[in-house]
C-alpha cells in the first residue's frame, strides 16, 4: 500500500512540474530588435511598437527606442514562440 501511494506522488509531482514548465515557456519574452531611419521623436515608444507590429505581424508589448547616428533602433518585448 505504501509503494502504491509513493509512486501515485511521485507521478503527480512529475506530472505537475512538466505542467509548470509548459506555463513558464508561454509567459517567456525576448527581445527583438529593428532599425531604420530617422530619429526617435517625443512618442519613440510608440512608434517604435506600431512600427514593429506592421513590419512582423506580431504584437510588440514593450520597446525602447534608441537613436544614435540618424538611426533608430527599436528593441522590443515580444511573446517567445514555444517550440
């Protein structure tokens, strides 16, 4: 009896871990970045995430526009893809 019940533990407590794992991999962000010209302006935030969104489909929920030499770069927080 007593091995029956530490073997349906030890099958729960795998089983919860993989489902934890799987949780933390669809909350996962990276950071993506793209460039172009000109500068950031008062609203870089912003136009860097429509920016984003029209050039990659996908929706940015954060970015940092930077703009050094004529350049803007837009880093930006994206959903990981779960693979």
């Amino acid at each position: 009896m007593k091995s029956a019940i530490y073997a349906l533990l030890c099958f729960i407590f795998i089983v919860s871990s993989h489902v934890q794992e799987v949780e933390a991999n669809l909350r996962k962000t990276c950071v993506h970045r793209l460039n172009s010209g000109g500068s950031c302006g008062k609203s870089g935030q912003h136009d860097c995430e429509a920016f984003y969104t029209n050039k990659t489909n996908q929706k940015a929920f954060y970015c940092n526009c930077t703009s050094p030499f004529r350049t803007r770069y837009c880093d930006c927080a994206i959903k990981c893809k779960v693979r």
